[in-house]
C-alpha cells in the first residue's frame, strides 16, 4: 500500500531524512516513533505529498507521490499535527467546504458529511461553531475532515496531543475503529497509546530507521540482545525476606518489589530461570502466589534502540577523529 524507498531530504545543509526505506501494508496499524526532531514530521509531509524529497521516493498504490500526486493523494486522509480549522465557520459548512476541496461528488456530499459527522460522534454538535469546540471536539472535526473522501490511507500526526486523559482514550477509540480496511500511521509521543492501537512499529532517530517490526517481535529481539529474562513474582508473605533470598542467587541481576510488594526479578541467564526460583522458595516455606514472564514494555524497547543509535553516532564520530588526528 506504501513503499518508502531510499528518501533522503535536505533543509539546506541539514540531513533531515538519511536514506529511509520501509513498506507498508494493506490494514496495517503502524506506529511511527522517534525523539523530538527525529524527522517523524518531515517523512509524514512526504508521504502526502506537502513537501518533496531530496531524493528517493515514494509509493502509494503504486502511484508515485510526486509523479501522480493527484492520484496519489485522493487515497490518503491527512491529520497534521496542528490541522488549521476555520473556527468561525459551522462543523457542517467547513466540512462541506473540504467536501469540495477533495473533489467529492455534489450528490453526495451531505450523505458522506452525514456519515463521517455520525462515525465521528460529533452530531450533537453539528451546527455549532467550531471555535467554541474544546480541543477533544476540534481534533474529532480534523479527524472528520481527513476521512470524508473515504481514503484507504490514513495518517494522524500527533492526534491526541494537548488532551486530556478521558478525551485521549475517546481519540485512541475513534482511531482503532476507523482502521480495518484502512491503512493507518500514527505518530505520538504517547508509547502506551501506540501499544495499545497499533500491530507494527516503525522507529527513526536523527532522520535514520533504527528499527521496524511487529511489537511483540521488537520485545523479543530487545530480550534476547540484553540477554536477560524478567520475571514478576508475588508471595503471600515475608516479601522483603524473598527479595533478599532472590538476591542472593546466581543468574540474578536485579531484584525489585513495590509499595504492593510484587516482587520484579532481571535474569542473566539466557534458560527459564523460573524452576530454580521456585525451588529455592518452596524450599525456605514462601508461599508462592503469582510467578510469570515480565513483557518488556514499548517504552523499555524504544529507550533500548535509542540508546543504541545514540551509542553507534558516538563511536562514528570517535573512528572519525581517530582517523583525521
């Protein structure tokens, strides 16, 4: 459905995008992750087609964006970051006025403003002036706008940001249940909403993809390259004397129990550490409640890479000044 192959885009001097490549398929959730300046924007802006590459190009439905913009953009929906609202108009007229700034059909237009206004949640709103919306019910209208045309793409530039929690978890829904038939990206700095709405990840740091998979297949490489499992444990009683037992053994890197004293356990070793665990504690009376695998969390995965790349540009940057000293 996407196919990003080798972009590369210059601000002047600035190496904003450094060769990036990846693929997207139909149905497809994406996240799309990286720090602050990492050039999440800037790729999400090519993708639709608002600015070009440097080099590089890009595909959707085998339409080239800069070759068939037109045919290319009429399959994508577009929620940029901070989506300009007319805030004097009326939700209904400036979604007819973007009914036919997309091209809609004239018979049309009020049915599919009808259907988006309901899909949206916004018809007790409908006549109100979008100005006196709240944040949460302006997004719902950006939102709106970007799926009028019933564009099989959709991608959301920072959808939820500025909202508070309970409009967040609104957005978050809104957004899962537009995707199925739809191709969805979605680029948050909110890790637990990626998690939660999203099957695949994409993340970039300082304009390079760093890494690109499903979740759970991130959480497993990032285990097996700090060569550790994480375990949870709860037992009935004398918590801090199992904490103290569990430190005490070989294969155990770290222990540590919360104010509920669930007790969380790092290995360093690579087999299931688990049978010695609970050998150990039956064998000491500690009545053992809960033990399971700890999943990694995307936010311990996207630390991990991040640091990663961080660590590979500073031992460039050192070979660098080996080799000109």
């Amino acid at each position: 459905m996407i196919s990003v192959k080798n972009v590369i885009k210059y601000y002047g001097d600035y190496k904003a995008l450094k060769d990036i490549s990846f693929d997207v398929k139909k149905g497809e959730i994406i996240g799309f992750l990286g720090p602050n300046g990492a050039g999440k924007t800037t790729t999400m802006r090519i993708l639709t087609g608002y600015i070009p590459a440097t080099s590089g190009n890009v595909y959707i439905d085998n339409y080239e964006i800069h070759e068939n913009p037109r045919e290319a953009k009429k399959l994508i929906g577009y929620m940029p970051e901070n989506i300009s609202l007319y805030t004097d108009m009326r939700i209904t007229d400036y979604l007819n006025f973007c009914a036919h700034l997309k091209n809609i059909n004239k018979r049309i237009i009020k049915k599919r403003i009808d259907a988006v206004i309901e899909i949206i949640g916004l018809g007790e709103y409908r006549n109100h002036i979008i100005g006196h919306l709240s944040k949460g019910y302006r997004q719902r209208v950006g939102l709106a706008q970007s799926i009028l045309h019933e564009p099989q793409i959709l991608i959301l530039d920072e959808p939820t940001v500025g909202l508070d929690p309970t409009q967040i978890i609104e957005i978050r829904k809104l957004i899962k249940s537009l995707s199925g038939e739809r191709t969805v990206i979605l680029s948050t700095h909110i890790l637990s909403e990626v998690e939660e709405t999203c099957e695949k990840v994409l993340i970039i740091d300082r304009g390079e993809l760093i890494a690109e998979n499903m979740i759970y297949a991130l959480k497993k490489t990032v285990d097996n390259e700090i060569n550790s499992g994480n375990v949870k444990l709860l037992v009935r009683d004398r918590a801090s004397e199992a904490v103290d037992v569990l430190r005490a053994m070989p294969g155990i890197r770290f222990v540590n129990m919360n104010e509920m004293e669930d007790i969380s356990i790092t290995t360093e070793s690579e087999y299931d550490i688990r049978p010695a665990i609970i050998s150990k504690l039956v064998e000491l009376d500690f009545e053992i409640l809960e033990m399971k695998a700890k999943e990694l969390s995307l936010e311990e995965v996207f630390l991990h890479f991040t640091k990663k790349s961080k660590e590979k540009r500073k031992a460039e940057e050192k070979e660098k000044e080996n080799i000109t000293g």
